[in-house]
C-alpha cells in the first residue's frame, strides 16, 4: 500500500515524461501487490502507533476477506492501468495528475480493507471519496463531469461523516477501535444499535443503495476506465465490504438485517428496471451496478454461512464481468464515439474480439452456465431457500439482469435493421488485453468454482454452517436453485424480447419525483435558505450589529442580574457631595452631546464628560489622574477640532425616529445594567484589595506617587503595552492621512506664504517697510497675512519653553509627586500645539524637526531595552536597578532605571501628538490648500 | 521561578518595532531582516517553552521582581506555549509572505513604512494575551493586538477599507469596553486582578454575582472570538484588506478571543453551570457561519463565514467542560489558526493569478497553474476535516469528546459538527469546481491588465505569476499543516496533558501564588 502512495508520487512525473504509456509500468505496482498477496495467502496482522490519546492505531490485518478484496482491487488495479495506456492519448491534458491520483485512490482502496482499525477505515474511506471526487471530474471544462463529481462527494461524504458517528459509539462503547477485537466480541446497547444504524448510511450510501444510488449514474461522467475501477470493482464495493466485515458481528443486531435486506431488496429491483430504460451503455451498466450491488448488501448483510458464502463470490464474479464490460463500453467508445445503443450497428464483425468478450461478460452477469455468474447465483438462490419472500424478490431481481445484460449484447453488437454499420477503428492490444483477461478470469471463475471455493469459506465460517449448506460448484444436481436459474433465464429473456411493451408501461410508471430530482431539491433549498439565514443575521449595518452585541449582553449577564434579586448590601450615594454635582454634570453633558446637530457642539459636550470624570478623580484623592485626564482631554479636543474641518459642521440626520427611539431604550436599559452590575459586584467585596499593598511597594520601590510607582515599575509591563498602543495608534493616523505620499518635512523657505489664506478674501498686502525685521516665530511668515495675529505669536513664543522645562520637571519629579512621563508628555505637545496653532505647519516642523513615527519609535526603543536590560542584569525583565554616580559639578546622582524608562514613555506621547499635529493640522492644511477650500482656523 | 524567555516574544518585537519607526523608512532590507529574525527567534523562544511547560509545569515571569498581586505575573503553561508556537509559525510565514508581495507590488501594503511596526506590535500583542496572568494585563494584551490591528485593516485607506475598518473597530471597542466593565467588576468584586487570586477568590463569591461577572466576560471574549450572535461584524470587515492580513487576522485575532474564553472558564470558573449556553451558541455559530459561507460567491468572503462557522467547532469542545472536550478544542485551535490563515494566503495567490477572489470570475486555474490547485486543495480538504489531515483529527476529538459526554445536547452537537463539516466540504467543493476547474478562458493570461482600482492612486491590477516567496511560504505552511498529522500521537496527548492541566487549575496557581 506505501508502494501505492510512492507511486503515486512518481505516476504524475513518469506520465509527463513518457507520456501514456507510462501506465503500463505503474500497473507493475499493484499487479505485484496482487502477486504478494496470493503468495502471502495467510493471515498477518501489522500494528504501528499513530494517535495513541485517540485509540487510533495504523492497524493492518490480512485474513480471508481482505485477501479477496485485495486481489479484486489491485488486481483491476493493474488491468484497469493497462488499459489506461490504450485509451488515453499522450496529449491528454491533466494526465499527469490523473496518473497519481489514480494510484492513490488504488493505494487508499487498498488500506481501506487492510485496515483493523474503525477510524483508519474511515480514514481510507475518505480517502476514496476525495479521489473519486476528482477523478469523475477529470473532463473538468464540462459542467456536468463538475456537478456529478460534486453530488458523488456530497452523498458519499454525508453518508461518511453519519459513519465516522456510528463508527465512534461503536468504539467507545467497545473501548477498542481494533475491528477484529470488536467482532470477537462485540458491543451492544442501545448507543450501539443507533451506531450501527449510521454506519448502515455510511455503506449504503458509498454502495450507492437506495436512496443514495443516483450519484453513481451521475459519476459515468468519468472517463470509462474509472468508472470500469471505482464504480463497478473497487469503490463502490467498500460499503459492500463493510457490511461484510461486520455482520459476524452485528447481524444478530436488530435492525441490521432488517435494513440490508429491505433496501437491498430495494436497489436490486429499482436498479435492474432503470437499467432497461437506458440508452447509453454505460449509464445501462451504471444501473446494472446499482442493482448488482443491492443484490451484495442482501446477501452479506443477512449473516448466515450460506449467504456469507454466496455474497463474497458473487462479489468477485461481479467485479469480473463488470470491469470487463466497462472496458467494453469504453473500447466502443473509444473506436466510434459514441455509447448511444440507438446509433450502434453491427460491431459484431467490426471488433469480434471485443464482442466475444462482451458477450461473455454479459452472460456471466446474467448467470448462464458454466460461468461465475451462473456460480454465485446458484449458491445465492440455495441460501434463502427458506425465505420464500426474500427468494421471490431476489428472483425478479435476476430477471431483470437477465434482460438488461441481454439488451447490453444487443445494444452494443447487434446489427440492427435500418442502421449502416457503425464505422469502428479496432482496440490495440493494450485496451484488449485486459478485457480478455477478465473474461477467461470470469470463466475459470465458473469452470473451477471448488478452487476458490476454500478461501472463500475462510471468510463466511464466521457463521455456523447449516446442516444441509452446500460448497460452491457448477453442478449441485436438480435443485431448487437450478430451476429458478432456469426460470430466470426465460422469465428474462421474454422480458427482452417484449421490450417495447415493457418501456411503454416504464414510461406510464416513471414516477416524478426520483432520489436524484429529491437531492437536487434538498440542495437548492439549502442555498436558499443560506441565503436567506445569511440575509436576516448579515445586515452589513454597523447600527444593527452593536445592537446584537447590547442586546447580548442584556440578555446574559443581565438576567443572570435579575435572577439574584433581590441584592443585598447598602448604598452609600457619596463621599463628597460635590460628587453628586459632578456626576450630574456629566450625564447632563453625555445626554447634550447625543442631542447636538452640530458637530462642534458635540465634541465640546463630550469634552465636559471627560473633564468631569478628571474631576472625579481629583474628588476621589487622585490629583495625579486627575492632571493626566485633563492634558488627555485638552489633546483630544485638539485634535478633534483639527479633524473637524474636513467635515461638515452637522450631523447628517439619517435616523428614523422610532431607531432613535429603541436605541435609546438599549442606551438606558445597557446604562441600568452596568449600574446594577457595579452594585452587585461591589457589595460581594470581601477581601482586601490587591492596592492596598501599593504605598508599601512604592515606598519600597524608592517613590511616594503610587500612581506613578505603579506606571513606571509595578506596572511597567502594562505600560509598556499600553506605550506600543499610543505608538501604532498615531501610526495608523499618520497613515490613512497621508496615505501614498511620504511624510517630507516642510522647510520654511518653500512656502508660498499663502498658508491658510482665504480664497476669495484678497489677502491684503503689508507694504515692504511694515514687515518686521525679526519676526517671533519664524514659520509664522509663512502663513497668509490675515491670518496672523501677534498677541498669539508672542503668547506662544513666551510660553513654549517654560512649558518644555515644566514637562521635564514633572518627568524627574514623577517618582515622588504628581507628574511622571505621561502627563509631562502631554504638556510638552501641548507646547507644540501651540506654536502649530500660532504659526501653521512650517512653525511645528521648525519646532521639532522630526520625521514621523521617529520620537516614539526611540521612546519605545528606550522602554525596551530597560525591559531587557533588567532581564540582562538580574534575571527579571524591568527589574529597576538605581544609578548612583558622583558627578563634579552636580555631585550625587540618584537615578533609578524606572525614570529611563518614563522618559522613553515621555518621547512616546510627544511624538504621539507631534504626529497627530502633523497629521490632522499640517497634512490636512496642505490637502485643503491644494483643493482650493476655504480652511476653518481653530 | 522566573523564565528569562517568558517576556521576550512580547519584548523583542516591541523593541524591534521601536527601533523600525526610530530609524524611519530607511534601509529597508536591514529592517525586514530584523522582522524576520526577530519572530524567527520567537518561534524557537516558543519551541523551548512547549518543551519547558510540558516538563517542568508552568513557566512565569513577574516584570520588576514585584510578586502577584502587586505586579503583573506572566504565565505560560501547556495551553500557552502551545498556541504561541502555532502562531509565531503562522507569523513567521506571514510576513515572509508579505515581504515577498511587497517587493513584487513595489510596496503596494507598505506605504509609510507602518505595515511593519503595526505588524510586530500585533505580534507582540498576541504574545502578551497568551501570557498573562493579570487580567488586566490580558486587557492591555487585546488594546495592543486590536491598535495594531486597526492600524493594520484600513492600511491604505482605500473606501472599501475605511468602511470595513468601521465596522471592525467600533465593535471592537464596543467589545473592548464590555471587557474593561467586565475587569472592573471583577476588581470590585474581589480585590484582585491577578488571575490565580481571581480563581481562589472567585470561588468564595455568591453564585449570581459570579455568574453575572462570568456572563460578562464572556460576551466581551464573545464578541472577540466571533461567537454567533455576536459575530455577525467578522465577515463584513476581514475580506476588504490585503490577504496576508487577512490572512494573519483569521488565523490569529479570534483565537485570541478563543483563547481567553479557555483560559477564564476553566481557570476562573471551573465547573461551570453554562454548558447548555455554550453549545447553543456553538452549535448556532457552525450553522449560521456555514449557512453563510454556502451563500457567497467571493473566495474571501466565503473562508471568512467559515471562520466563523469553525469557531463553533472550539466553543463546542469548551462547553462540554470535560478533559476530553477541551483537548480537542485546544487542538482545534493550533490546527485551526494554521489552516484558515494558509487558506487566506493561497487565495492572495490566487487573487494575483487570477485578477479576482470572485469565482465569478475564475475558471479551469487547477490547469493554469497545478501548484496553486495542490496549494488550495490541500488545506481546503483539510479545513473540511477530511482524513488524515488535522482538521479530521480535531473533528475525531471533539465527536469523541461528544459521544462521551452522551447527554441529548451533546449528541445534537455532534450531528451539528457532522454537518457543518459536510457543508464545509460542499462549499470548498464549490469553488474548486468553479475556481479551479471550469472555464479556462475567464482569467486572463499573465502579464494582462484586468481592471483599474477605484480610489486613490489608480493601480492597475495586473494579472501576474506570483513571486516563489509568497508560493513557498504557501507551501511551507501547508508542510506545516500536514505535518499535525504525522506528529498527532504526541501532539494529541499534549493537548491532553494541556487539559487536564487546566481542569487540575493547582499547577497554574501554584505557579503564581506559591
């Protein structure tokens, strides 16, 4: 079987290289295979671990049946590649890769019934599937070769997966997945019943069984020499072969036989009669299979000595003469270019070989004596001798493959009257050889049945044979079976020679509604209702999507609330009654900016919300958060009106009032139960907080800011994170504004002095003499005149470096009082700011002639490497080491590595506003200058 | 016992996006030679942790020498280092995939030089939320991935983007500020933000308020890891952005939000009482993502339902609460981070072959270029759980994981599992036969304009043979995934070993609170 993979491997490669003939060497692979197996004979077991936790083992075991299933499936194997070298030209278009996946499929066919392990069965099932899959769709530029591969893989999966199920609560429930220990002793209870039953749907559905037959027909799309392997000897028989392998077992089981027998009855009949009515020859035998392999289920599923016996031989007659027969067809096929028996005329003289060949295939499929078929059929009919209604059914059955096999000769051969002979160029050796091999295998399979006859009764002495069971041979005397063999040949070939009355009662009962319309059906409502189901959740409105998520979060966390009412513990509504004035401050403020039309408006009210929470913490003894949200929100606000201007001053009013109204009602209910969850939460507390430890730890730490200590060096992690967050945030900014254009540093000098100018307005022209010989800021030149104002250039002239040194010292003072990297930051872009707003663009970048992404990209450089350098030193990442150095002019220095590490957070929230400055500010000034628009200056 | 390697996949990163934005857009060769090293390095940091954790139990570090609770503790066990061996690898390839299209577009994903930075930052916050002990930690871990990820989804700015990027970020800031109230609820609660002390603590609270926190958190990890209802903005915002970053986002971003949803129900709230809702919601999420993949005609958009669909597969294993049932859903997670993001960059080659994700517009491409057909159908049978490949033994997990469980739930699950699988098949199905088999003549012969892209710029979209990077990473990482198959045995009985673990909850605890 590895041989088979490897191969598979090479075929692709052989095949571009020696074109089709490369096939004949590839055969070599599973003839030997064969030849092994023969030779081996006896049973041998090889176990290798693979997923051990799952119980899933590659377990291969040799006995009887999988000898037989090997020499079937790699027996054909070669034949079938054989004759691959006659039918394809070297041309073919994905020749190379239908070589590999043939063998493959060979390869996965092989390990299916080697395999001794119920998941690696499955395994190898799949397998199959897969490559059968692509295989029927080799004609891939024709729809339906597209849409028969897929209904073959959707069918046989699902009946698949419904297997692995079973195949699981067999296992379990055996606590072993080994398939020969669970037939020695098998499971039972109510899991494995229903297991057994999805393992049924499995088998039924890979055997192409009523109601899952129609994705056989259906996969004739694929060139003949597939349809001759997979769907007449070796794919098809796998769920054929599972029933085999397990009915020892499970047959006993109730409904087990009750559901081989009754839908195998089924196919057999439903089959055999849709077989009649065909006209393509290879559809003709499709249905033949269909019935063929009915008539299998019956006979291995059942689970006496008798049937056992019959089953396994009448299996390898059919695989016999059903290969032969498709290679047949596609030697026809092959030399006229057509199947159509309509069109078919007198090939009997045109290609005698092929048609001795046929003929004899097809006597064998309809049980003429002395062949296999005629064999295996007298062995089927003597093993229900005691069920007269299974008897009867399976002898109608027969009739009708007697008269489709009859109407196969005279489709394929007849000289019909009226019809010119049908010109044929004949087969070479390549495509005959291994039809005439298959045809003396068919007779011998008839000739000396007592041969095989031992090996096959290996397999079927898992039953007790009955008193008066027969071994198989040509002749068992005058016998019940004899007469209905007889009766079956005549009652058939009436039916033949009637057929024109025949096919007009088929078309009076040819029902409306068949599996096939059903399927297509089934199909079509689930792409509906996809669509429909996709529809109603996928609305593509970001609205619709946050009330999913609201209404979530009412519906879980919230009636997890209510159910804990009524809550205990008490209320305390305030510490300070200023509290209460802030708190309502800020909801007055929350419910304004909901109200406001105006866009400006809005973001002020949002602004006050933010302030009062600042205040809110200054109320609650945290000055230092207090500093920090206020610089946050000054930025914010900043930046917001700078973005402002490319917008339009109102909201756009899209909302209908009823959704103004629901969200609402989620805005108020969400509001009620985060409170209520506050509440709660709050009054479960019953251990001390983590904090309290924090003015210990400081302390230790070198520091009386807590809230700094904790930024710095208890939390650094955390704001290592967060610093990375502030970076990459004003990143994406500068990127979705500046998008392809690269950032370039405006140089004073190139300005057209018209920055902010007024389009329309006629800047008006200070004479030459009232220029000022030193202005205070120099970018400010560059501004349009109209726009400048003094009283801010010397504002932001004066105020700009005080506020750079009172950034620094809240830097450096962080560790013991309110300040730390943060807020120092804050305020040294708040500088910044100011000469932006003061002089334009050319102002900031004289200010701080920097590149974008430079200032944090060193900031988080410097956070890092104190990261790595505590890792470095003691083993601990942001372990804090103190520096103390005695300089001469400054004498002690006490610095420990936490201030490294703010001033890198320091350089990262500068650089966040410069470039946010730069982005929203000078970006945007130039886009609008460029588009001629009027600018709003804050 | 303080692991020197802990911190350094969230560390190097960050370092290496630092000095990246410091240097500006400068020697660019030098710069993506860092990149690589820097994750190469993280994947050997993260091969020696699964190595660690499995030997030596859970591996910490607590940054600044401050014990938990005062400081933040990070942890990796099994679980951890697990998934970020699997995702350093998918990261790894990524970005060679990515630098590989960069330098065939001239840059067409890299304006400004802040793919790369975002792109490390991502990294490092990835690496962050499997490692931390400290909820809010795990907090600022999101933040950073979610930044960078906004950053990362509207790069370019292209309309289509900054609509997706919309949608993308606001729930993700909604969703972030569900996990933030979640945080603070818990803190007031407790007194403690350190995970093991939560899970000590926890345990003492009244039933309803540990219900309503753990609601909590898990609408916000919900809301992360695409969990129906609350999944509906994943497939309207992942396929607009380019595909290694779609690519990088499905494979990575939810089961960031999967991860946490592990790691806070069965350390925090062992033996839960909300199995029932779980599997609903996964059993809804496999439906309702397949039911949508089925419906769409767009290679992208369809893998970004399936997405969805499989989380369903690891919320399954996750409500069912049992050793088994975690195992597989931890093993779901590494198989299923590799294959939808080797999914997500075949189809960028497939894009740049074709012209277009549409299958509309694709045909006869298994004849075009067999590669790419070996590329796709590889990882798409493996995605549909087709055996041997890991999709099959992550689906065998969780089905056994079901069969033992045995309850009616549990067994309907595992139907629902069967047949999401089958839909799965059927819809990967779809686009083979229609993308790769079918009409040859509709995509355009290498080197012929198709169209030209609306909006800024006006790139003419060329149809052209993919650079060998991007195809070999491709390959390397469909190596990779097969490989789960030939190491299932021990891969298997890690995951194991993982789940128990997380049920046992002692090692992890003591681990941080000796």
């Amino acid at each position: 079987m590895l041989a088979h993979f490897v191969a598979a491997v090479v075929a692709p490669v052989a095949v571009r290289r020696l074109g089709a003939r490369a096939f004949w060497l590839i055969a070599a692979v599973p003839a030997a295979v064969t030849g092994w197996a023969v030779v081996t004979r006896g049973s041998r077991t090889e176990v290798f671990s693979w997923v051990p936790g799952y119980q899933l083992d590659l377990a291969f075991r040799m006995d009887a049946l999988a000898l037989l299933m090997v020499v079937v499936v790699a027996g054909v194997g070669a034949l079938v590649l054989v004759y691959c070298g006659g039918y394809f030209n070297s041309g073919d278009v994905g020749l190379p890769g239908f070589a590999g996946m043939f063998v493959a499929f060979a390869g996965a066919m092989l390990g299916l019934v080697l395999a001794d392990d119920l998941v690696l069965l499955y395994v190898f099932w799949e397998l199959t599937t897969v490559f059968s899959y692509l295989l029927i769709g080799f004609h891939a530029e024709e729809r339906n070769s597209r849409r028969a591969a897929m209904t073959a893989i959707v069918v046989t999966t699902f009946g698949g997966l419904a297997m692995l199920v079973g195949l699981i609560m067999i296992g379990l429930a055996a606590g072993t997945f080994r398939i020969s220990e669970i037939i020695a002793r098998p499971p039972s209870g109510a899991t494995v019943t229903a297991g057994l039953v999805l393992v049924l749907v499995g088998a039924l559905s890979k055997s192409a069984l009523i109601p899952f037959h129609f994705w056989l027909p259906g996969a004739m799309a694929a060139p003949t020499p597939v349809s001759a392997y997979l769907h007449a000897a070796a794919m098809v028989k796998a769920g054929v072969y599972l029933v085999a392998r397990l009915s020892p077992a499970f047959a006993d089981v109730s409904p087990w036989r009750t559901i081989t027998v009754v839908f195998g009855l089924a196919t057999m009949i439903i089959g055999g009669w849709r077989a009649m009515r065909q006209y393509d020859l290879k559809l003709l035998l499709a249905f033949g299979t269909v019935s063929q392999l009915g008539f299998l289920v019956v006979m291995v599923g059942v689970g006496t000595w008798a049937a056992a016996l019959a089953g396994v031989y009448t299996l390898l007659t059919h695989a016999a003469f059903k290969a032969a027969s498709f290679m047949v067809v596609g030697i026809i096929d092959h030399g006229t270019g057509t199947r159509d028996l309509r069109k078919l005329s007198g090939l009997r003289s045109a290609a005698p070989v092929t048609c001795v060949c046929g003929v004899i295939a097809a006597a064998s499929m309809a049980g003429l004596p002395p062949l296999g078929g005629f064999v295996s059929k007298e062995a089927d009919f003597a093993a229900f001798t005691d069920d007269p209604v299974v008897l009867a059914v399976l002898v109608l059955g027969s009739i009708l493959t007697v008269a489709y096999s009859a109407r196969f000769v005279w489709g394929a051969f007849a000289v019909k009257p009226g019809r010119e002979p049908t010109v044929m160029h004949g087969p070479g050796v390549s495509l005959s050889a291994p039809v005439v091999v298959l045809t003396v295998a068919t007779v011998l399979l008839g000739l000396a049945a007592p041969v095989f006859d031992p090996i096959v009764a290996r397999y079927a002495n898992a039953y007790p044979p009955g008193p008066d069971d027969e071994h198989l041979a040509l002749w068992h005397g005058f016998t019940l079976p004899l007469g209905l063999s007889a009766l079956v040949l005549l009652a058939g070939a009436a039916l033949f020679v009637a057929r024109g009355a025949v096919s007009r009662v088929q078309a009076v009962l040819h029902p409306h509604l068949d599996a096939e319309r059903t399927y297509r059906l089934i199909m079509h409502g689930l792409d509906r209702a996809a669509d429909q189901a996709t529809r109603f959740t996928q609305r593509g409105s970001l609205p619709v999507y946050l009330r999913f998520i609201l209404f979530a979060l009412l519906m879980m966390p919230g009636s997890a609330l209510l159910a804990g009412l009524p809550w205990g513990g008490a209320v305390r509504l305030w510490d300070v009654p200023a509290e209460a004035v802030v708190a309502g401050l800020i909801c007055v403020a929350a419910l304004a900016t909901v109200n406001q039309t105006w866009r400006l408006a809005a973001v002020m009210c949002a602004g006050v919300t933010g302030v009062g929470t600042a205040t809110m913490f200054v109320l609650h003894g945290a000055p230092d958060l207090g500093l920090t949200q206020f610089l946050t929100e000054t930025v914010t606000l900043v930046a917001f009106v700078l973005v402002l201007r490319r917008l339009p001053p109102k909201f756009v009013e899209r909302q209908v009032e009823g959704i103004r109204r629901l969200n609402a009602v989620f805005a108020a209910a969400v509001g009620l139960l985060v409170a209520g969850m506050a509440y709660v939460a709050v009054n479960a507390r019953t251990a001390p907080p983590a904090s309290a430890g924090y003015p210990e730890a400081a302390i230790e730490a070198g520091g009386h800011n807590i809230v700094n200590i904790g930024l710095v060096d208890l939390r650094a992690w955390d704001t290592m994170g967060e610093s990375s967050v502030l970076l990459i945030a004003a990143a994406g900014v500068i990127g979705l504004i500046y998008l392809r254009r690269t950032p370039t540093m405006p140089r004073a000098g190139e300005s057209s002095g018209e920055v902010w100018a007024r389009p329309g307005v006629p800047s008006f022209e200070e004479p030459e003499a009232a220029r000022p010989a030193a202005t205070w800021l120099r970018g400010s030149e560059t501004l349009s005149a109209e726009r400048r104002s003094i009283v801010f250039e010397v504002t932001a002239w004066t105020v700009f470096h005080p506020m750079l040194v009172l950034s620094l010292f809240l830097l450096f003072s962080g560790h013991g009082t309110p300040g730390g990297g943060f807020a120092a930051g804050l305020v040294a872009g708040l500088a910044l700011t100011m000469r932006y707003l003061a002089g334009g663009r050319y102002e900031l970048a004289d200010a701080l002639p920097l590149g974008p992404g430079v200032c944090q990209g060193a900031g988080l450089t410097v956070i890092t490497v104190t990261g790595l350098t505590g890792l470095l030193i003691s083993g601990e990442v942001f372990r804090e080491t103190v520096l103390d150095w005695r300089l001469p002019v400054l004498g002690e220095i006490h610095f420990p590595t936490s201030t490294i590490f703010d001033i890198g957070v320091y350089l990262v929230v500068i650089g966040v506003v410069l470039d946010f400055l730069r982005a929203m500010g000078g970006e945007l000034d130039r886009q609008v200058e460029e588009e001629g628009e009027e600018v709003i200056t804050a | 016992m303080n692991n020197v390697l802990v911190p350094l996949p969230v560390v190097l990163p960050l370092l290496a996006a630092g000095v990246r934005l410091a240097l500006g857009p400068r020697i660019t060769r030098v710069q993506r030679g860092i990149s690589v090293a820097v994750l190469l390095s993280i994947v050997v940091i993260a091969a020696v942790l699964v190595y660690q954790t499995d030997r030596y139990g859970p591996q910490t570090m607590d940054p600044g020498g401050w014990p938990a609770p005062i400081g933040v503790m990070l942890v990796v066990d099994r679980l951890s280092a697990l998934i970020l061996l699997v995702s350093s690898v998918i990261v790894l390839a990524v970005i060679v995939y990515a630098i590989g299209q960069g330098a065939a577009d001239n840059d067409e994903v890299t304006p400004l030089a802040i793919f790369h930075p975002a792109y490390l930052i991502l990294v490092a916050g990835v690496a962050d939320t499997f490692m931390a002990g400290d909820l809010f930690n795990l907090y600022v871990g999101f933040e950073i991935l979610l930044t960078a990820s906004y950053v990362l989804i509207t790069i370019g700015g292209t309309g289509a983007r900054v609509r997706a990027g919309m949608t993308y970020i606001v729930v993700s800031l909604l969703s972030s500020v569900v996990f933030l109230l979640a945080i603070g609820l818990c803190y007031a609660a407790t007194g403690t933000l350190t995970m093991a002390q939560l899970a000590v603590r926890l345990d003492a609270l009244p039933d309803d308020v540990r219900l309503v926190l753990q609601l909590a958190l898990l609408v916000g990890f919900g809301i992360k890891a695409a969990v129906f209802p609350l999944s509906a903005w994943l497939p309207d915002s992942y396929p607009t952005t380019p595909a290694p970053i779609t690519a990088l986002f499905a494979g990575l971003l939810t089961k960031v939000g999967v991860y946490a949803m592990i790691r806070t129900q069965t350390l925090l709230f062992p033996g839960s009482n909300l199995t029932t809702l779980l599997l609903v919601a996964a059993a809804l999420t496999m439906l309702v993502g397949i039911l949508g993949a089925v419906a769409q005609t767009d290679i992208k958009r369809l893998l970004s339902f399936t997405l969805v669909s499989h989380i369903g597969f690891m919320v399954f294993g996750i409500g069912l609460a049992s050793r088994a049932g975690l195992a597989g859903a931890i093993f779901y997670v590494a198989h299923h981070i590799t294959v939808q993001t080797t999914l997500f960059l075949v189809t960028g080659l497939v894009e740049r072959r074709g012209g277009s994700t549409s299958i509309e517009r694709l045909g006869g491409l298994a004849r075009l270029s067999p590669l790419l057909a070996v590329l796709f159908f590889i990882p798409a049978m493996n995605l549909a759980g087709i055996p041997p490949l890991s999709g099959f033994l992550g689906k065998l997990g969780l089905l056994r994981a079901g069969v033992e469980a045995g309850t009616p739930l549990a067994y309907t699950l595992v139907g629902v599992s069967v047949l999401t699988s089958l839909l799965t098949l059927y819809a990967v199905c779809w686009v083979w036969n229609r993308a790769f088999w079918g009409d040859r003549s509709k995509v355009p012969e290498p080197g012929q304009i198709i169209r030209t892209r609306e909006g800024l710029g006006g790139t003419a979209i060329v149809a052209a043979a993919y650079p060998g990077s991007m195809a070999g990473t491709t390959l390397a990482l469909v190596g990779f995934a097969t490989a789960f198959t030939v190491v299932a045995g021990p891969l298997v009985t890690y995951t194991d070993r993982a789940a128990a673990e997380l049920l046992e909850r002692t090692p992890y605890v003591t681990a941080v609170l000796p």
